[in-house]
C-alpha cells in the first residue's frame, strides 16, 4: 500500500466502506441501511475483525444497526476486509428475516449463518469454538464487487495498532450456572463447560444459554 498524508484519510476510507455496504444493499435489497464505524477490535479478550450490533443508533425517527469495521483488521487485504462486511451483513439479513443465526451471546455462528452466508456470496468453515464462522471471499463474488476491492485498496492506507493490555494467569470458574432453552427447560451447568460448545435442547432443539447473560 502507498502511503499518503492527505488529511481526509480517516473520512475517505469510511466512505468507501459506506460505498461497498450500499454495493451489497444493491445486490440484496433485504439489508438494512446502517450505520457503520472503524473503531477498535482489540479491547476485549477476543480480537474483532468487526461486529453487528442490533438497532444501537437512533436515525430521526428510525432505528439503525451499527456495523463495526476493526481498525487493526485494516491491515489485512482489501478481499478480506470486504469478507468482514459481507459476514457483518449476513448477520443484518438475519436480523431483518427474524432467524436465530447464532448462540452463546451471539459467539457461535450456527447452520442457519451458513445458509445465509452462502446466500451473499461467501464461504464459511466451521471451527469448535464459534461454529461457521471462519469466512473466505471466494472468486466469484471478488468479480462481483471488483469495483469495490479497487476502491477499498486505494483508500486502505491506515490501520489501528493493537490494544496492549495486561495478561494474568486464570483458573477456569468450577460454579454451575443456570441456563435455559426457548421451550423453558432449566438445567444447571459449569460456565465453563457452556463456553466450550453449543449444549442443546432435546426437546426443542435450540442451545441453552445462561440465565443470567453477564
């Protein structure tokens, strides 16, 4: 990447992001218009390359969902910042449909992600902690949104540092813990156990999650 000290960079880039989310709104009218920031990825014990965040902004008498673009993932390729925003957009499909697409706090990313992820264009491996969310742009969809990429390249000329935070040794918490399924079965089970994989209902099918989410 070429390096540049032109003062609107932060403001040029952002447009381009905005550009490639109105691209994929063009291609799949059912995505909601968002409002969509670069802010840090690094804050918290697992690093972000962006997120969805239902309805957290108010726009005049409408409310719009935030779509977060990590500042630190910006270092990466411009086919796999467009793979963030088009998994960030396969979870506003999701909201806008009323489907269930992940569990565990939104963490693991279940079949029905992947059905919806292959709807936009991308491809989604699965791994044991987070479920099918590991996503890659294949060629076909690069084609597609090639205007796109050739935008974002130009504009991708700054990226975050990462946080530096502090490390400590921890002991995973024995406690057991209250967690309940959609159709109201209870059981009690250790956090830890719970953050490990997906436990299901047999009756209703759908994982339980903790009573009590904090």
């Amino acid at each position: 990447m070429t390096a540049t000290r032109a003062p609107d960079t932060a403001s040029t880039l952002l447009r381009v992001l905005e550009n490639t989310w109105a691209a994929i709104r063009t291609r799949h009218p059912e995505i909601p218009q968002v409002v969509l920031i670069v802010a840090s990825g690094t804050e918290g014990k697992q690093a972000r390359w962006g997120h969805h965040a239902a309805d957290r902004w108010r726009v005049g008498d409408t409310d719009r969902t935030e779509i977060m673009i990590s500042g630190e993932g910006l270092r990466r390729t411009p086919t796999e910042v467009l793979g963030t925003l088009l998994h960030e957009a396969t979870h506003a499909l999701a909201q806008t449909r009323d489907i269930k697409d992940t569990s565990r706090q939104g963490r693991y990313h279940n079949t029905k992600f992947r059905d919806l992820a292959h709807e936009l264009g991308i491809d989604v491996t699965k791994n044991d902690k987070f479920g099918w969310s590991t996503t890659t742009v294949p060629d076909t969809t690069q084609t597609i949104y090639r205007a796109q990429l050739r935008a974002l390249e130009k504009a991708m000329v700054l990226w975050r540092r990462d946080e530096l935070t502090a490390t400590t040794t921890k002991t995973k918490s024995s406690n057991l813990i209250a967690a309940i399924c959609p159709c109201e079965r209870t059981i009690r089970i250790a956090a830890s156990s719970l953050e490990q994989a997906p436990v299901t209902c047999g009756a209703c099918g759908e994982d339980f999650e903790p009573k009590d989410p904090s």
